[in-house]
C-alpha cells in the first residue's frame, strides 16, 4: 500500500532506473533482518515418515491436488490484474494516477482481507471460505466490466479485490496443515506455491499475448471469471481433517 505511491514518486522524480536501485537497497535490509530470526528447538523425535514420503504422501492425496489448482487460480487472477492493472484504465482514457491509486487501494484492503479470512478460519470450513473468495473474485470481475469505466469504479473494485487479494493464503495453509501436520508445512506449502506462480506466469503473458493479438483485456478478463468459478468449484471437496497413517512399526520411534 505504502510503496505503491512512493514508487511512482520516485519514477517520476528520478526515471525508473534509479527507482530500481532504490527499491533494490530496500530490499537488501532483509538480509540483517533476518539473522533476527530463530529456528524453534529441535526435539529428539523420529519424524512419522521421511521427505520423500512426505512428498508422495501429499501428491496422491486428492485434496492437496485440488489446492494446488485452486492457487494456480489464485495466481492467474492476481498477477494478472497487478501487471496489467495499470494499462487497462489508460486504454479507456483514464490518467496514471488512477492506476496508482487502485494498486494502492488494492495493497490496503490486501490487510484487512488476509486478517479477515484468517479470523474465520478459526471459524468456519476453510474449504467454504476459499470457494467463496474465488467466486466472489469472479463475481467482482463480471460487475467491474459491466458497469462504465470511471474513476470511482476502477477503485470499488480494487477495493474489493483487495479484500479477496492474498485472503486466500491463511486457509490454505492452514488445511495443508489440518491435513499433513506441520513437520513438512514449509515444503508443502511451497508445492502449492509453485503452482500458483505457474498461474502467475500465464496470466502475465497471456495478458499481453491476448493483448497484442486483439487489442484489449477482454478475453483474459473472462478466462479469469471462468477460472474462479473452476477454483470455487474444485475447493468444495477437499477434506479438513488429518490423513489416517498407517501405525509406524514397534521400535521404530527408538
């Protein structure tokens, strides 16, 4: 949120390369920061099953499978609209500014989104909360490009989508973690992530292919409808509750 207009003040003051480097510096504080952080203490435990296990464990279960799709979406419709975000109010004759204003509304919302959806997971089947965003992201998209293109509908809808932006992300793993235990939650967790950064990567340059070739957003805009209502649909299955282990043999926990 904060970034956003400090980007484009630094853009416009000193040209985008310096702004590169600037943000690139900000981005190098990470590193001291880091050694801030401490592993909890390891305990003499044996592990229940191996990495490798672990691994095959997840992949053959159909509700880690239809997580991962559903983030694939996830992924398609965010960077989507976060790259070409900007370009789409421009084509309809609408100033730059208010492209910065709606990804930084869309970086607001992004907190009370993500805080909201975590406090009813504690509440509520995460798998109804994860059907309900992407329908609802879905919904957003059909109404935003119904309704005339003006100032105050680009920022109703970041705002929205701000809401839905990354509130996707506490559910999921907390059913990764329902599911596996938490042992492997990093590993697994960065699984899924990587589908949605295959979904990213398409919905980048698929935009702009599909841009090129016609000229305009529309046809990406509704493969993202149509894939939101397939990740509604593919999340109402999964299972919420830890996968039945085969005992480990006695003494093998010694």
């Amino acid at each position: 949120f904060l970034m956003v207009p400090v980007e484009n003040w630094l853009i416009g003051g000193f040209g985008w390369q310096s702004a590169l480097f600037v943000l690139g510096c900000l981005a190098l504080a990470i590193v001291p920061l880091a050694f801030g952080l401490k592993d909890p203490p390891r305990t003499a435990m044996t592990p229940p099953h191996g990495l490798g296990a672990a691994l095959r464990e997840a992949f053959g279960y159909p509700s880690f499978r239809w997580l991962m799709a559903g983030y694939f979406v996830c992924g398609f419709q965010v960077v989507f609209i976060g790259v070409h975000m900007p370009s789409y109010p421009k084509d309809h004759g609408l100033t730059p500014n208010v492209a910065t204003t709606a990804l930084a509304l869309i970086g607001l919302f992004n907190v009370f989104g993500t805080y909201g959806a975590g406090v009813l997971g504690q509440r509520l089947p995460k798998r109804y909360i994860l059907s309900t965003i992407y329908l609802l992201r879905s919904l957003a998209i059909v109404v935003f490009l119904a309704v005339p293109l003006t100032p105050a509908s680009v920022y109703v809808f970041s705002a929205v989508m701000g809401l839905l932006w990354l509130s996707t992300v506490p559910p999921t793993n907390a059913v990764i973690a329902q599911i596996f235990g938490v042992q492997y939650l990093s590993m697994l967790g960065g699984f899924v992530f990587l589908s949605h950064q295959v979904g990213s990567f398409l919905g980048v340059w698929l935009g702009g292919k599909l841009y090129d070739a016609t000229g305009n957003y529309d046809i990406v805009w509704w493969i993202a409808v149509a894939l939101g209502i397939f990740a509604a649909i593919a999340n109402l299955p999964v299972k919420e509750r830890a996968i039945q282990r085969a005992p480990l043999p006695a003494g093998a926990a010694a």
